[in-house]
C-alpha cells in the first residue's frame, strides 16, 4: 500500500515540476521577445534621432530608415553590407549618410554614420556604437564633447589629404588631453568614407531608394564602381545585427555593429 502511494506522490511532484519548468520556460520567451522588440525599437530611435540629427529638416523630404541600400566595401571597414541612407529632397538625392567602422579605436571598434552632401561635403558625424574609456576617448560621443562636429563641411579637398589626421601628426583635427588614439581612429574613418563616397557618388546618388531600388554590396577588398554587384533592397529598416547604438544595453563587436 505504501509504495503506490509513493509512486502517486512522486508523480504529482514530477508534473508540478513539469509544469513549473513549462510555465517558466514560457515566461523566459516572452520576456526575452518583449525585450529584444524593445532593444530593436530603442535602437530605431536612436538612428532615427542620429540621422535627423546628421541632416538638417527640410533638406530631405523622405523617411531615411525606409530609403537604404546595403553596402559592404574596406573603405567603410565592414566585412558584412550594412545599410546606408539616401536623403532624397524634391525626387533628387541630396546626401548620403554611410555607416563606417574605425576598425583601431583604443578599445575595439569605433562605429559611426557619415553624413555626406551630393557636393562632397561632410553633413555630420556621430558615433553609434563605441567602447572607449570614459573621459578619454568618450569625448568622440556629442554627449560628452562637440568634437565630432569639426568634421562638419569638411571634404576631400578640404583639407588636403594631409590634414585629415590629428595635429599630433600634422592634421588639422584635435586629439584629446591623453587620448590620441581614438580622435586618429575617427579621422581615419571619416576621411576613408569620404574616398568610398567620391569612388560611388554615381552609383549612390543614382539610388532613389524606393520600392524595388538596389543595393550596392561593393566587394570587400575592393573600392572600385566596376566591383559593385547589384541585390536586391535593403528594406526598411537596420536589424539589431547590423547596428549598435551608444545605449549601453548594446556593445560593439569586431565589425558586426
Ligand atoms: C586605462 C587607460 C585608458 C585609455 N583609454 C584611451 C582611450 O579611450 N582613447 C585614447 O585615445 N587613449 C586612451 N588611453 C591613452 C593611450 O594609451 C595613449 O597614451 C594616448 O592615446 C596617447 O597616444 P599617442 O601616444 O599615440 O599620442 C588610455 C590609457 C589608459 C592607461
């Protein structure tokens, strides 16, 4: 008599626990949905906020995140296409705003978007996604300091090749007080995504961004408009993998922003 009634007992306790582990498990999905929905829509807000930002308001009449082509190219430091953003003003393109990697920031990864007018010239920077050390190289971040609007109307021409580095090697941009690295690493970047914008401004530019558009996956390793393969779209808007925010919930791996 008592065995049964321990075999009855133990399996109720095993379907409790069966239950628990179900319902927990369940409960851990959801949540990690719920959370991972809000990180993407954190994320949108924050390029939403980067790229308005960038470009001022009425110099482009259409929805940045819906107008992007996906781009791969050792220029911009990706070994996978990341989307770039074409403002589009009155049914003409009017910049052109890029996603680039400093590959040599002092802690990793530097990720940024570029801002470039049709003519050549920087719109805006900012920093998306970077690991560098509080109160040293952080200053690249607008929060913490305005010197990454120094790149503002700068160009190729402007200045010359030489100058696009910190003075501490002759530039023309500041380091920071006991930082060089960092600012060196973001000049690096911007200047290269100046070349690939002036290598591609044809194809760019002759993006319009809309339904069926394509997307200009240039091959790693290779700069040249001749090396370009067309895809098809990049779709409406970047995935958690292909951008990293400065929200501290998301950090910066290799090149995978
Ligand atoms: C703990 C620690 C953190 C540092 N973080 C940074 C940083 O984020 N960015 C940076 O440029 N330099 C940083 N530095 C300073 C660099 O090591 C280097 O001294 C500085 O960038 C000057 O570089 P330079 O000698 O090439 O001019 C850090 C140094 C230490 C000890």
């Amino acid at each position: 008599m008592m065995l049964p009634e321990i075999s009855r007992s133990m399996l109720k306790n095993a379907a409790v626990l069966g239950l628990f582990a179900v319902v927990t498990v369940g409960a851990v999905t959801l949540l990690q949905q719920g959370t991972a929905e809000r990180i993407q829509a954190a994320e949108r807000a924050a390029q939403v906020r980067a790229l308005g930002e960038i470009l001022p308001t009425g110099s482009y009449d259409n929805h940045l995140l819906d107008n992007s082509v996906l781009i791969q190219d050792r220029l911009l430091g990706n070994k996978s296409p990341l989307p770039a953003y074409i403002a589009i003003k009155d049914g003409r393109p009017s910049a052109v705003i890029l996603q680039a990697i400093a590959p040599d920031g002092y802690s990793g990864a530097i990720h940024l978007l570029v801002g470039i007018h049709a003519d050549g010239r920087v719109a805006g920077v900012r920093v998306i996604g970077h690991r560098e050390t509080p109160g040293l190289g952080d200053k690249i971040d607008l929060a913490k300091s305005p010197w990454i609007r120094s790149f503002e109307g700068k160009s190729l021409s402007n200045p010359e090749n030489a100058g696009w580095a910190v003075k501490k090697d002759r530039g023309e941009f500041d380091q920071f007080a006991g930082a060089t690295i960092t600012p060196r690493a973001v000049v690096g970047a911007v200047h290269r995504a100046l070349h690939y914008f002036d290598a591609h401004k044809a194809e760019l530019l002759a993006v319009d961004g809309g339904p069926g558009a394509a997307a200009i996956d240039t091959l790693e390793g290779r700069s040249e408009p001749a090396a370009a393969t067309v895809h098809s779209r990049a779709g409406s808007a970047a995935t958690r993998d292909e951008l990293h925010t400065t929200e501290p919930e998301a950090e910066p791996q290799g090149d995978q922003p």
